[in-house]
C-alpha cells in the first residue's frame, strides 16, 4: 500500500471526509479460530467477553501475554462457528504464533488466501447499496457475508478513521477486480497509508503501536492492562464494567 496516490494526501484526507476513499489493507493479517471451546480458550488471551459477544458482532480489543502484557490490539468478529480476527501487519506473524502456542483447544487459521480493502466516508453506504442493498442494514461494528459482483465477501461496518465506512475481505484473486469495479463508482479514489493516518489522527482514534513499544513488551514498560485507555478491555456481568467510552 503506497504512502499516497497521485492527489496526494491532503486531498486523499478530504475526500474521503467528503465523500468515500478506497484502501488496500490486504497487509493487514486476518485469521479465523474454531472450535467448541474457542471464546473460552480465547479468553485466556484476550481481556473480552467472547462468550456473550452475538453472532456477526464485532470487537475491538487487545492481545495480552500470559501476564496481562499488551501484545497488540485487534478487532475479533463471531461468525457463528469461528470467531475471525484482523491483526496488525507489523505484528501478525507474531500475534499468530502466540495464539497457537497459548490455544491447545481450537484451530488457529491464517486466512493468506484472502486480501482486503476498506471503502471509508460518508458516501460509502450509498456506494455499496449500489451492490448490494441488505448491505446497508448492517450496524456499526457488525459483519456478514455478502455477494458482490459474484464474489463472496465478509462486509463488516468498520473502520479507522473516524468516518461511516466498510472493510471487505475476499479471496485475492477477485480483489483486483472488484477494487477497479468501486474505484470506476465516480464518487470513490484510492487513499494511502498518509491519509489513513492523518484521518486516524484527526479523528483522535489511538494508534496503538506508538504507546506501547512492542519491541520492548518483554520488559512490561507500559504495557499493563491498566494504562490500555481505549475502552478494549470487558468483563461479564457479575464483575466490574467500565462504560465511560463507547463500546467500538
């Protein structure tokens, strides 16, 4: 994914706040984890109620060493029979390791079959009604699996930069395509990796990896559960629940 496309990134910033950006994020790692114990087994890592969490709800939250250290942060989604996870790019090999030497239980499974792309701003639900009109009665931080233009999808209302938006997972051999079949819509352009930042900044949404030094998470400095201020980490009823920031 290019820092910037031929607009540049103050214009990429804009247009997607005016109407909706196109962005390859197929770096990023996704995975799917199954099995009849996989929330409970998932839990031992991962500070969320899983159990309780309903089908086609998502997540976002963090991944905790076996002494409540912050590895990173994710967004889990429950698919019914496996819950699905979207990792950072720097850290999925990493992430990905972990969760198969921590989780006896269930199958951890890298998706590298599949690529991904986000359509984010306001007009991106108008865009994508065009494909496919159930698409707009998913809610924020709900996935569900789609057909568009022929290609299975898993269409999730997400994203990270403040605007309305959509992240799309497929098989990469389709991504191409469908990727110029949103970018001939005359209301979408490509956006980079300047722009999504710029758009992360100014909508005040935390980038994880520039407060927690994953290099130096070995040495705790930093990473406890307690100073992870962005609302990831829930409890069942019956335990302490924080509700001072919205669940996202």
């Amino acid at each position: 994914m290019p820092i910037w496309y031929p607009e540049k990134i103050i214009s990429e910033h804009n247009h997607t706040r005016n109407q909706v950006s196109l962005f390859d994020i197929s770096h990023m790692g996704q995975a799917s984890i199954g099995g009849d114990n996989a929330a409970q087994a998932l839990e031992q890592l991962i500070p969320t109620d899983l159990v309780s969490l309903p089908t086609n709800k998502m997540h976002y939250c963090c991944l905790t060493d076996t002494q409540g250290g912050i590895l990173d942060d994710l967004v889990i989604a429950n698919l019914g029979q496996d819950y699905f996870l979207v990792m950072n790019a720097a850290r999925k090999e990493h992430d990905l390791k972990h969760l198969r030497d921590n989780i006896t239980t269930a199958a951890v499974v890298e998706h590298t079959e599949n690529a991904l792309i986000a359509l984010q701003g306001p007009m991106a639900i108008e865009v994508l009604n065009r494909f496919h009109p159930h698409i707009t009665d998913l809610d924020f931080m709900t996935i569900a699996d789609f057909e568009i233009n022929g290609v299975p999808c898993f269409v999730s209302r997400s994203g990270y930069t403040g605007e309305d938006g959509f992240e799309i997972s497929m098989p990469a051999i389709s991504a191409m395509a469908l990727a110029r079949t949103f970018l001939n819509e005359p209301e979408v352009k490509p956006a980079g990796l300047g722009a999504r930042d710029s758009l992360r900044l100014e909508a005040g949404v935390a980038f994880v990896r520039a407060r927690y030094e994953y290099s130096n998470y070995a040495g705790r400095s930093g990473n406890s559960v307690d100073n992870f201020k962005v609302s990831s980490c829930w409890r069942r009823a019956g335990r302490r629940i924080s509700r001072s920031r919205p669940h996202f």
